[in-house]
C-alpha cells in the first residue's frame, strides 16, 4: 500500500490507548477485546513478535515496535533519530542534541518544475510542467507552540484532542511546543493559515517546495537516496518514533529549498480539492486544483509512513472535517514575507 489511513476509531478506544501509553491502536483493539465484558476468563500467551521479551500479554509489558528487538521499554537510548526506550522522545540520552530551528520561512523562487511521477499511482499521472510564481513557505510544520498561540488570540480553535498516539498529554504540553500540531481539520488549518497572514499551499506549490525546480528531479526531498530516520521521521520496521517528533530534526531530509520534515512526521493538508485525473486538466500557471469536490488533498506521508507514501508526489484524499494523529499542515505566504 502506498498510504496508510487516518486515525477513525470511536473515543472510548483512542481514551484506552492514550491512558495505556505506549500501547499502539492495534494493540489497543486486542487488549480491549481481551478484557472487554463477556470476554472468556483466561490467560493469553505472550505476543512477542521480535523476541525482546515485550508485547502484548507479556509479564515484562507491552512494546512499542514489536518488530525490532532493539526498541522496548528500557532499552539503550541512542542518537539514532529513533525512540528506542519507548519513552516518547528520540534522541533523549545524554549528548544527544537537536539543531537549533532556523528562520521560520524559505523563499521559493518563480519558475517551472515538473509535477507527479510515471513511477508513482494513477492519480500522479500525466507527469506535467507547472509555472508557479514567487512564494514564500514555511520551513517547518505549524507546530503546537504557533497553534496555541492562534487559539489564545481567538482566530484558532482547539484540535480535537490534546493528545497524540503515544502521549496523553501532547498540546498544550511544553514539552511538546515543537512538535506539528495535530488533530485539526482542512478548515481550522484554513484559519490559521489566514491568520498567519498567508494560506494553505496548493499542489503544486507543496510538490515544487518539496522536490526543486525542474533541471532536480527527485523522488524525495533530499534526493533518491533510500528513506531512513536520518531523513524522515517514517514508519515500518525501522519504525523511528511510533509518533510525531519535534519540527527540523532531520537535516538530511531537508528539501532543496531548505523546508524541513516535507517526507515523514505528519501528513500536511494543502488547499487543493482531490480529483484523481486533476492533472490531465491542469492547464496555466499557478493551478489551483479542481473548483469544488468532496475530498481534500494532503501531501507528504507520516510517521506511520513507508517510504512509497513519502515520495515528493504522492497524493493523500481525506474528508475536510478528518481530524487525526497523523495529520498536520504548513502555511505559504506572499513572496517577500
């Protein structure tokens, strides 16, 4: 599959797996089956999947990457871009150190690229060339810190909830002021962004911060060198955080543009309408996208992401109200700003 789904499960289940930790959805489902009313009074055999000793059932406890035997609870934390520990945080042992967050915008010059991919799904076909003029783009992801302080001035409302996958305490939390807001829908990213005194980026806008100008193709933003978590924080057995991490970790991952996390960590909503056959319509400079429709578009992958969702054209659809944990956005902004 080259994309995973939103997170669309009934609250009393997301309040199960919030209050157990570190305990993924899945793990969430099966436990609540297990214990649930009615359920058979018995012992279940440890569910171990990669023979660290931690799963689901386990006396040792339950595991936040069961396919790797180097990540579980108390494992060694390492400067890897990797949550081995389970505790939430990558890179939180002793010398390990984030870069410090540069100027909040990268400038995109005016000129021409060339959108979508012959290598990707049928919706990233025709592989087209794009005009676009100047703009100006976020560098990172709109992070908690920006969005509560959108909420505080009145022009925000609150995401639909404070946690994240892995944390029960996530917005509003300081430890997390630097982490991509999540949980909101098209329409409150809609808000901010005009808040913010820009908008949110259209396709192409996203496609050509993501990839470069025309002569640098590329399937990512930092090139096609294999995807890892010294590039993007993604999922699969090399899971990296099982969560969202903090904006403008990964310098190896930045685009040609130097905007951070555009492959991994959430998915970032854009302004356009889904249409699968949009791009055999698009014609002139600055398209817009379809002018109505059902679905939204979002773009580059997630932390639950394997590296075919976070190719620079990969395409997402999702109702304008979703809301998940998975799903962030970035702004764009007059040129000049």
């Amino acid at each position: 599959m080259r994309w995973t789904g939103t997170l669309a499960i009934a609250l009393p289940l997301a309040a199960l797996a919030v209050a157990m930790g570190a305990v993924g959805i899945e793990q969430a489902k099966a436990s609540a089956a297990a214990t649930g009313p009615g359920a058979p009074r018995t012992v279940r055999a440890c569910q171990d999947g990669d023979g660290d000793g931690f799963g689901l059932d386990c006396t040792a406890g339950l595991d936040c990457n069961d396919r790797d035997g180097t990540v579980h609870p108390g494992a060694p934390e390492r400067c890897d871009f990797r949550d081995h520990d389970c505790n939430g945080v990558v890179d939180d042992a002793p010398g390990c150190r984030a870069p410090a967050l540069d100027t909040p915008t990268v400038r995109v010059p005016a000129g021409s690229f060339r959108m979508g991919s012959d290598a990707g799904a049928a919706d990233e076909l025709p592989v087209h060339t794009v005009h676009l003029g100047a703009y100006a783009l976020d560098r990172y992801e709109v992070t908690n810190a920006r969005y509560a302080a959108c909420a505080r001035a009145g022009a925000c409302t609150p995401p639909a909830l404070a946690s994240s996958h892995r944390r029960a305490s996530y917005f509003g939390d300081a430890r997390f002021a630097d982490y991509p807001v999540i949980f909101v829908t098209w329409q409150q990213a809609d808000a901010f962004c005009r808040h913010a005194g820009g908008r949110l980026p259209t396709e192409a806008e996203w496609e050509k911060a993501a990839r470069g100008a025309e002569d640098t193709p590329r399937s990512f933003p930092w090139g096609d060198a294999p995807a890892d978590c010294s590039r993007a924080n993604m999922g699969g057995a090399g899971s990296c955080a099982d969560d969202t991490d903090r904006v403008g970790r990964r310098l190896l991952g930045a685009s040609p543009y130097g905007a951070h996390d555009m492959a991994g960590n959430v998915w970032e909503w854009v302004a356009d309408w889904y249409d699968a056959r949009a791009y055999a319509a698009t014609r002139g400079d600055d398209p817009t996208g379809p002018a109505a429709g059902r679905l939204k578009v979002a773009r580059g992958g997630c932390w639950e992401s394997g590296a075919d969702s976070l190719r620079v054209s990969c395409r997402k659809a999702e109702l304008p109200s979703t809301t998940a944990h998975n799903i962030g956005f970035r702004c764009t902004y007059p040129e000049g700003r």
